[in-house]
C-alpha cells in the first residue's frame, strides 16, 4: 500500500464521526497537532451538544448532524456526509462512523482522490472490493485507523513481500475466561465495562462477543491482500502488542504501545512523518509478561460467523453487519441475551440467498433488509429466555 504525504502545508481534515469515541480523540490529536492540522469539517450525529461545541472551538467551514433544529453552528454550513467528503477544502477525510453510515462517503471520498483515514469496520467489510477498486482508480490513500491494523501497517513498512501470516491480537473482553453459563446470564452493563480499552457501546459490545475480531480479519483481508485463511487471532489480554506479521523465513514484527488510540490516529494523520504525541509511552520495567492464547470460536461463535460471511463473500459480509448491528441495539436495550446477538446473526446469513450482486445499491440494501430481518425474527426467540433478560 503506497501512501503519500499530503506536504509542507496543514492536513486539512475533515471528520465523519467527530462526537464518537474515536472522533473525540481525533480532535485531541488535532489540538496537540494545531500546527499541522486544520479541522475544516466536522459530522456529528445526534448529540447535539457536544457536536455544537466542536463547532465553537474549531470553527468549521462545513458540518453535519442528525439534529439540525438543535446544532449551534456559528458560520459552518450544513452540508451532506457525501458533500463533505468531496469537497475541495479536504485533504482527508477520517472516517469514524458507526455502522454504514460511513459507506458512501467513504467512497465518494476515494473517488475524488482524497486521503481517507479509515476508523469504520463495517466500510471495508461491507465492500471490500468497491472500496479498493476505487482506491486503486482515483490513485487515493487509504489509511487504516484501527489500532491492529496500523499495526500491521506499520509492521509491513520496508517489506516487499515473503508475508506467512497476520496476527491480530484482542483483548478477549470481559468475558473472555467465563464458561457458556455465565455466557447466558451477562448484562448489558457487564458487557459494556471493557477491561482495558474505552470505546462506544456498539464496539464495546463487538468486543465482548468477538465479532469485532471477525470483522478486523475481513479488513485485513483487504488492506493487505492476505487469504483469510493466513489470518489468525490470538487472544492478548495485556494489550500491549497490536498485532504482528510473521514472514516465511520465520521472521516476525510486532508493533507495540500502551492501549491508546491516539497513535494510530496520528501515525494516519501525519504518515510518512512520526511526530512526538501526548500519549504516554510504554515504561518496559512493568512488563512482567506478555501472554497469548488462540481464539475460542466455540465460546464466542461471532468470530467464526464472520469469517464464514467473508468466505461467502457477495453480500454476505453487508448482511453480517445489518443483522449485527440490530442485534446489538436489542441487546443494548434488554430485548435478548447476550448470547442471542450470534444467533440472530447465524439465522440471518442462513436466510440470506447466495448469488445477489455486489454493486453498492446491493450492498446497502442488504444492509438495510439484514437489519430488519433481525428487528422481526427477534421476536420469535424463545419468550422464556427473554424472562430470563436481565435488564440494565
């Protein structure tokens, strides 16, 4: 992947996702980096005010939000996610959305040649191939944003080839050492309380039950044009390792750093230059020890799930992430178990028909129709486990 450098001039940046846990952090990089980044956009979703504070302090030309009536915008114009994707004031969009929200922008961004720094799973997985064809057209930057996969990034810098494998490393969650009982019983709050990371309730989630790990091996698949069977997930509660390539000589890179996404947004906002952060740095004389283990598939039956769409390819992938999606928000709310969330996944990409067509209008649609497949079949789950739903 050949990425260029924007120059001696200010990164212009426009960010999809600003009152996110990664959008929030991405304007503290920018606060950190005031001399080399212009914010010049931001898209907010409904939190309005937090949104119409971001207003205030960097003084947008363009934004966007779900909540207009109540957004303070001071002189930023409202604008479309698509709008501001192109527009000709970006020099990079960071895109930082939650589900596929971020999907035509995204594209919209690649095929007008911009940088696009990429934070949104459900992008890649989604349309791979759409968002790499046209990447590969417009000559546009594609930087990954995720922690494991600027690991791998970073790891495969100076390398021309001879990768073996990719290992992308996970925490395991919180529920990473309970049993399938346990597994039946967890709540929403449980769920949510991340020992290591502090991340959104959709992610935060994604963790617990793996499918994020899933997903991330979807994304490596495309970024790097490794056969997802030569990627592996290993089960590294410390989080100190972000993942690592091993090479067919034996040889294997690892990239490491305390658990803070504010070097992954940075390396992507200032790549090819490093430049001193805020962010602490790893004190080696507390490491005591470093531990992996292989993933459990049979505790955590997202990560397989995923996988099995990957190998399906065509819209499976989209209906993976419409059906998670809702299941997740059900979740959220108190409308099924924990355990539930993978089998209205499965029972979602079993009724999937094979063969539909890959072009965006399908993938979305897919999206949409696997989200509402889940918000009507829920119901039909056994009405005495929801009884046993132990509500936050």
């Amino acid at each position: 992947m050949l990425l260029l450098a924007v120059g001696d001039r200010l990164n212009r940046v426009a960010l999809l996702g600003s009152t996110g846990s990664v959008g929030t952090q991405t304007l503290d990089v920018a606060r950190h980096l005031c001399e080399q980044i212009e914010v010049v956009a931001l898209a907010g979703g409904n939190n309005a005010e937090l949104l119409s504070r971001q207003l205030a302090e960097f003084r947008p030309r363009l934004y966007h939000t779900l909540a207009p009536d109540v957004v303070a915008p001071d002189d930023a114009v409202l604008s479309s996610l698509e709008q501001i994707a192109c527009d000709e004031s970006v020099d990079t969009v960071v895109v930082a959305t939650s589900g596929r929200a971020g999907l035509l922008p995204a594209l919209a961004a690649l095929r007008h040649g911009k940088r696009v720094a990429l934070a949104s799973k459900e992008v890649l997985v989604m349309a791979g191939e759409l968002i790499m064809e046209a990447a590969r057209s417009a000559g546009a930057l594609l930087l990954p944003v995720d922690s494991e996969h600027s690991a791998i990034w970073q790891c495969l810098q100076g390398e021309r080839d001879g990768v073996s494998r990719l290992l992308l490393t996970a925490s395991g969650g919180p529920f990473r050492d309970c049993g399938a009982e346990e597994l039946q019983r967890v709540t929403a709050a449980e769920a949510l309380s991340h020992p290591v990371w502090s991340m959104g309730s959709k992610i935060s989630i994604d963790s617990a039950t793996l499918m994020n790990k899933g997903l991330e091996v979807l994304e490596a698949h495309w970024l790097f044009g490794v056969p997802q069977d030569r990627i592996e997930v290993l089960i590294h509660p410390e989080c100190i390792v972000h993942s690592m390539v091993e090479f067919v000589d034996g040889a294997v890179k690892a990239q490491m750093g305390p658990p803070d996404m504010s070097l992954p947004i940075q390396y992507a906002l200032t790549y090819p230059d490093r430049v001193p952060s805020a962010s602490e740095h790893l004190t080696w004389g507390a490491l005591c020890h470093l531990t992996f283990a292989p993933a459990d598939c049979e505790r955590f039956p997202c990560l397989m799930l995923a996988r099995q769409a990957g190998v399906a390819g065509g819209t499976y992938p989209a209906a993976l992430c419409g059906a998670d999606e809702a299941a997740v928000s059900l979740f959220l709310r108190g409308a099924i178990k924990f355990t539930d969330i993978a089998r209205l996944v499965e029972w979602t990409l079993s009724a999937r028909r094979p063969g539909q067509g890959a072009a965006i209008e399908d993938v979305t649609a897919t999206y949409d129709w696997a989200h509402r497949y889940v918000m009507e079949r829920h119901a039909q789950l056994c009405p005495a486990c929801q009884t046993q739903t132990r509500q936050v």
